[in-house]
C-alpha cells in the first residue's frame, strides 16, 4: 500500500485507490478493453486507435469490437508520422466510447499531442485511456492535468522490476466497471447464492499480487 501512495503522488492521482496494479501495460489495457468493454461498448458502437500503436493497445480493442459488433476505427498518420487529427475529429461521433491512444509510439518515436486528443474526445464526451509505457520516463504524467480517464504503464519502463505495471482509472470509471479477473481478494462475501466485490482498488486485483 505504501508502493500504492508512491505511484499516485508520481502519476499525482487524486486517490491512491484509483491505482491498480497490474503485471504491465498489456494487461492494463487488456482490463479496460474487458471490463470497460463489457459495461459501455456494445452493437453499432465504436472504439478509436491509431495507426501509431504497439499491438497490446491494438488487438485488445480489435477483438472487443469483433466480440461486440461494434466498429474499429483507426487514426491514419502521414509522411512525417505524425497522427491526422482531422481523421481523428472526423471519426468522433455520439457512439463512440472511448479512444485509446499512445503518448509516444514505440515504432516511430511520435510525441502525439496527447493534451488535444483528450480535449477533442472529451468535447465529444468520450473518455480516453492512454498508453504511457514509452513516454511515462521521459514527458509529463501528471494525469490530472492531462486529464486523462485511463493511464498505463510498466514497471520496467521507468527502470523497476518487470512483471509489475500500473493502470490509473478515474474514480468515477472504475466504480462502474465489473472486474476483470475473478478469485481471492477482489471479493467482499461469498456463498451459494450472492458474491459481493471488494472496494477499489482490490476489485481489480485478484490473486496474491507481486509483492517480492
């Protein structure tokens, strides 16, 4: 728990309940893509990425949208790398549910203008996770101001042990998302006819977590 408080003073989240722990950025993304995409996306909808993408922020959203019906819609770049932001407002709509974008890409070393992706999205009313794996060491993280809905990373990334990664989710999103993986600590009370969940964070950390 101490580690916990660490993470949110470093990514300066409003409650260290809104860090969940996780074994990296893959599975980070993959229990938003889950979860979230359980509760919010559904036929018809649709989920933005980009070109600029590592395939753990790619596939995950891929196989949600083949798994829901809902439509993939993906951010072109152009000859200097950079991502078309006319593409992206064009693809904006009343179904989209949430963008999921990277602050830096890990192929070409794009810095994405994270700050106007958020602002156009949200204008549009649509949260925003974003993958801060290559560029939590480098640029800011300051989730607040930034105002992103959902932030990612590893620890390995910023020079910690593998194995071990962090998803930041604003309060307001995680409580209303199911968990993702079920078994020992993310429970409330167990029997034969109801299960209740644990509180945030421990709904989405089941299991004895990477404590060594």
């Amino acid at each position: 728990e101490g580690a916990r408080e660490t993470v949110a003073r470093f990514l300066n989240a409003a409650h260290a309940h809104e860090i969940i722990f996780t074994r990296g950025t893959t599975e980070a993304i993959n229990l938003v893509a889950y979860s979230f995409g359980d509760a919010f996306v559904g036929a018809g909808d649709n989920v933005i990425v980009s070109q600029l993408e590592h395939h753990s922020n790619f596939v995950p959203w891929f196989e949600l949208c083949q798994r829901k019906g809902a439509h993939f819609r993906v951010i072109p770049f152009g000859e200097n790398g950079e991502l078309n932001l006319e593409a992206f407002k064009a693809f904006l709509d009343e179904r989209t549910r949430i963008v999921s974008i990277n602050h830096v890409s890990n192929s070409l070393g794009t810095v994405n203008d994270i700050d106007e992706i958020i602002r156009l999205a949200h204008n549009a009313g649509v949260p925003v996770l974003v993958d801060g794996a290559q560029g939590v060491q480098h640029l800011a993280h300051d989730v607040r101001a930034m105002d992103a809905d959902f932030y990612a990373f590893s620890g390995h990334k910023i020079y910690g042990p593998t194995g071990i990664g962090v998803l930041y989710g604003k309060e307001k999103w995680l409580e209303k998302m199911p968990p993702f993986l079920y078994g020992g600590e993310m429970i409330d009370q167990v029997t034969c006819k109801n299960i209740t969940y644990n509180v945030l964070p421990y709904k989405f950390e089941a299991g004895t977590p990477d404590i060594s």
